[in-house]
C-alpha cells in the first residue's frame, strides 16, 4: 500500500513539472514551441497529480489502520472478548449471522449495555439489528479494542451481539422445557455425574421451522463432547427469544468427542465434527497410550464417561449426522465411511453425494467421499486429495495447487462398525509398552502393498488381525496412514474450516438462475488454514512453502468442476509476514489476518472469517469479513 502512495505522489510531481515545462514553453518565441505549449495544457492533468499529492494524506488514513477497510479486501466485523476464539459462524437464509466466544477469560467482568453479563465463560450469540445478506459494501471496521471494557466484550462494526445462551445456563424461566443440568454440561452415560461443565461451544447450525422461528445446534468441544439445541424465535425487533433447550443423547453412538465444526446438509441435518480425540502422529497409527495405565487427565475424563467400559478408539474420529433434528428425540448417526482422523468439518455439495472434509493437524490430508445415493453416507468411496505445487514458486501468498483425487476405498457403516466392534473391551492389562493393541502400520503398509493376508504379530501386525484375510479396515479405521501410502498428499497443516455457499454454486455448476441479480460462472470451496508451517515449509513432498507466513495463516479456494470435484487449490488472502523477532504478542500484523479457523461464505461471495489465535497475543481474536472483489 505505501508503495503505491508513493508511486501517488512520484507520478504527482512529475505532472506538476510537466505542466511548469509546458508554460515555459508557451512563452517560447518560436511556433513549434507554441505546439508544445499545448502540450503544457496537458499539464492539467498535472493539477490533478496535485490533488494526488493530497492522497498522501489518505496515506494516514491507511496508516490509521484498522479505520476503514484495511486496504487488503478485509473488514473486521467484530472482535470477542479476551481469551476466547471465535468460533460457530453460520449465516442463515434470511441473513441472521450467528457466532461464539469459545472458552473466554473467567477472569472477564464487564457487563454490555446489551446483555448486562459477564463474558466469563462459553458464549454462544446473535447479531441483531442486521440482514447480512444485504450488507452495503462500504462497512467501517469495528475498532481495535482500548480499553478494558472493550476488551472484554464483544465489539462489532455492525449490529448489537446477542447472547443466547452460556456455559451452565438452566433456562429455569422455561420450566420443564429448560435445561436440569445446564447448557453444555455432560453427565456420565452409566453414572449419570457430571463429567464436565464444557465452555467450548464451536459449531452452530439454525434449521429454520418459520420465517421467524427454528432451532440452533451447536456444538460443545471438549472429552467428552456434546450438542445443544435451542428452539428460538425472532421478534419484530430482531431479538430472539429462547423458548425450549436441550443437550441431544449421543448414548446410542457410545457418546461423542471433541464435537468441533460442522455444517447442515442440503436436507437439513445437522454434521458433527469429531477432532482431536484421535491423536495420532504424522507417520504412525492410533497412539498404543489408548488403553495403557495412565493416560492424559482428557482421556481419563472420557473414560469416566463411559465407566466402567474402556473405550475403544475406533468409535471416535467421524463425522456424525443428527437425523429427525427437529423431533423430541433426533436420531444420530456416525459416518465411519467419510473415515477417522481429526475431522474439522464435512461440507456437503449440491448433488447430496458429494462430501468435502478437512483434517486438522499436522500432516493432514483433504478428502472427499462420494455416497452411493443421495442424501445417504452411510456407503460410498473414500478419496484423497494429490497435490501438485506450482513451479518455481513457493510464496504462500501466490502459490497454488492442481489436485488429483486417489480412490481410498468403498465402504458401508454397517461393515466398518463390524471391524470397530473388534477392538472392543481392550483394558488397560493388555498394554505393552512399545507396542500397539490396535492397528499397525506394519497392517497399514500391507494393505497398501496389495497383501492378501494381515502380518502376524511376529511381523508387527496387530493382534486383533494378525494373520486373517486382508479387508479394508485400515482406510477406514486410520483413514491418514492409508490414504498417504496410496500416494494422497499428508502434509497440511492446521487444514481448518471448509465453506461453500450452497446457491452459488448450484448456480455456477447447473447454469440455473439461482442467486437473483447476480450471475455466477464460477464456484470455489475456501479452505482456511489456522498454521502454514512444519509439514507445509518443509523441504519433503508435495508442498513445500516459503516460511513467510508461517503462524498468520491464510485462506485458500479450490476451484469447483462440473462433477462437484475440486480440481485446483489457490490462495486468497494471507495473514502478514511473520515476524519472528517480535514478541509472540505481535508476531503478525493486527490488522490481517492470525490464524484463522472457520469460514463462510456469503451469498453475494464475500466469506466471513473467524480466528483462532493465542490468547497471549496483544489483541482479541477477530471475525473478519473478506471482499474477493477487492483484488
């Protein structure tokens, strides 16, 4: 930006001397001279690099950033309260945005004029007052905060935040169609205790019931996991209004765990995002700690869950349907076919069959599972994304890739919880150390390697398997090993957030009138990716990226075919130059982007940010609105 100020300013002053030249010549003596005295006239043009001259003051407007619109396509929207992220955007239909302030300070103590409480624990809310489908593109950035009411609240560019609903709330006002334990508690499947007060509220997803009425899902991340529904309605005002709360019962399903992002499918039902509960590193299978004596206190929370049962492992890592969402007691389902790894979420394409899911960690793989039918994945084919790095670039910030897609496997969640059903009952007595109860990847490689039959113990197979006729478990059951020795690419890192805006690209791919006004020719997924560092800038495999970036992060799209397949990956807009002589608070510039997690995208292209960075940083993680229409 400065650069081009001053190139302002140079192309100012070079007019301004033009036009002296030119009088100068206007009052030659010779004719020709006079011809370039007319020239001079074009000096006017010298007048305006004058006003250019002004733009230099424009420049302390830039400077003043964040003011007005960064400069970089960016606004911010809102910034949350300290030590919380910003997670669960989801953008209604009719233009609601919700959001939350995930695991805030405890120490917060500022009540809003608006809410009158605290941002002390998990927030889960509403902007009021706004359509976001119908935002002016003009929008003022909502300030960096100041002071410390500023910092403990949540400030916004444009309507008032609502909070719905928070950590241990009982809607005791409700009565019996309120919350005994509390929004986000979590009570033991056996002894009924509560296990956990959760103040980690991710996702959130709203099925509408009315124009004006519906209920919100969302998500509560932690060992172990949960999902809450409110059924809510919408006043004339704008406000909302709870009127019943709930937690759904994932006991059918052995419970769930780390319940991160999600989406709604194009039917209207709610996916839930199992993450970091697997816990595998970039080279090996399930970590053999699962069933050893003493655990992480996480683990040993989730096992109290579950008491007396040990858990297994592989019933934990998937992405899991909630069906019948509006009835007194939805019905979920866990989709072992879209496979196990530390899902952040599943979008699904307008042709019901096609499912994008990213892997949040390091050495992550992008995959895509296509259902036998649609609006049904209990069945279908499990792919990973091949990457090719464009030549002789490496800048995150203009490097792309083109994707291949390896085929996986095809599986059925009937014949993939036959093989989990295995690995049930294993006890902390079963433990050797140094080696694993579960799958190897001695019985990964084999079944790469084409194999007939699973390796014996003495050969480093699992001894569930060792010796028996090979099937495709290890695709399903330690989806990162498999898809990376079928040749996938296994080195994202931090793959966050996967967005589409379903109209856009039904529009773009079927060549429909969809999006009224607006004719869209071109339909993109956006990726965001929280880190672009260890497997990303490293000098091994496919990707290999300067280590410019690095913790800023930034945000990808991928191009959409006619088949719903994603053909290439390119940026779009990147965090600033990491700055590794700076304190760890002020690493990257706070008026780009750090670190960002979830995205959406807007009916009109735009596509809403959501970071996720340390909460030691100087300033509070920001929602961030982009305009690709900015480059």
């Amino acid at each position: 930006m400065k650069r081009i100020a001053y190139s302002l300013i140079a192309t100012a002053v070079a007019l301004a001397l033009t036009a002296c030249d030119g009088d100068d010549g206007a009052q030659g003596v010779q004719g020709e001279q006079g011809v370039q005295g007319e020239q001079g006239i074009q000096g006017e043009p010298g007048s305006a690099g004058e006003n250019g001259s002004s733009g230099v003051d424009g420049k302390d407007g830039e400077n003043a950033q964040p003011n007005l619109n960064t400069g970089a396509g960016l606004v911010r929207i809102a910034t949350v309260p300290t030590g919380s992220e910003v997670t669960g955007i989801f953008l209604t239909e009719q233009g609601d945005l919700f959001f939350n302030a995930q695991h805030p300070s405890d120490s917060n103590t500022a009540e809003d004029d608006f809410n009158k409480r605290p941002f002390n624990t998990g927030t889960v809310g509403v902007l009021t007052g706004v359509n976001f489908n119908e935002l002016p593109r003009n929008l003022v950035d909502a300030p960096l905060h100041s002071t410390d009411y500023e910092k403990q609240t949540v400030v916004t560019a444009i309507g008032q935040y609502q909070i719905l609903g928070q950590t241990g709330d009982k809607f005791s006002d409700l009565g019996d169609k309120g919350l005994a334990g509390g929004l986000g508690v979590i009570y033991g499947m056996t002894s009924g205790d509560e296990i956990i007060k959760n103040d980690m509220p991710d996702f959130n997803g709203f099925i509408f019931e009315s124009d004006s009425s519906g209920y919100l899902f969302t998500n509560w991340e932690d060992y172990p996991g949960g999902m809450s529904r409110l059924k809510m309605s919408k006043s004339d005002s704008g406000k909302w209004n709870v009127e019943e709360a709930m937690m759904l019962d994932f006991d059918a399903v052995k419970g769930t765990a780390a319940n991160c992002f999600g989406s709604v499918s194009p039917w209207d039902t709610p996916l839930t995002s199992e993450e970091w509960i697997v816990n595998s590193e970039v080279d090996t299978t399930t970590n053999p700690e699962w069933n050893a004596p003493e655990v992480n206190s996480r683990l040993t929370q989730f096992r109290d869950f579950l008491a007396p049962e040990s858990p297994n492992p592989y019933r934990y890592g998937y992405i899991a349907e909630v069906k019948s969402p509006l009835s007194d007691k939805p019905v979920v389902e866990k989709h072992y076919t879209i496979g196990r790894y530390e899902h952040e979420n599943a979008v699904v394409m307008p042709d019901r069959r096609t499912v994008y899911s990213s892997q949040d960690d390091t050495g992550g793989v992008l995959f895509k599972f296509v259902a036998d039918t649609a609006e049904d994945l209990s069945s279908g084919t499990l792919y990973g994304a091949k990457l090719t790095q464009d030549k002789g670039l490496n800048d995150p910030a203009v490097t792309g890739f083109d994707i291949e897609w390896v085929e996986i496997a095809s599986g059925t969640n009937a014949t993939i919880l036959e093989w989990i059903e295995e690995y049930d009952g294993i006890t902390p007595e079963a433990y050797v150390e140094g080696k694993t109860n579960y799958i190897a990847m001695a019985d990964v490689q084999a079944w790469a390697d084409g194999k007939l039959t699973y390796p014996t113990a003495e050969e480093g197979g699992s001894p569930v398997t060792a010796g028996k006729p090979m099937d495709n478990r290890v695709a399903f059951l330690e989806s990162r090993q498999a898809a990376r020795l079928k040749g996938a690419t296994a080195e994202w890192r931090k793959l966050e957030g996967l967005a589409i805006n379903h109209d856009r690209v039904l529009e773009a791919i079927s060549g429909q009138d969809v999006i009224e006004g607006e004719v869209v020719d071109k339909a993109y997924l956006y990726i965001g990716i929280a880190d672009i560092n260890k497997t990303m800038v490293d000098d091994k495999g496919d990707i290999q990226l300067s280590s410019r970036v690095l913790s800023c992060g930034g945000v990808y799209r991928a191009h959409i075919d006619n088949n719903y397949s994603l053909t290439r990956i390119e940026p779009v807009v990147m965090g600033s130059t990491y700055r590794s002589s700076l304190d760890e608070n002020e690493r990257c510039d706070a008026s780009l982007l750090a670190q960002p997690d979830n995205v959406i995208v807007m009916r009109d292209g735009r596509i809403l940010i959501g970071e996720d960075h340390s909460a030691d940083w100087k300033y509070n993680n920001t929602l961030w609105m982009y305009d690709p229409e900015s480059e």
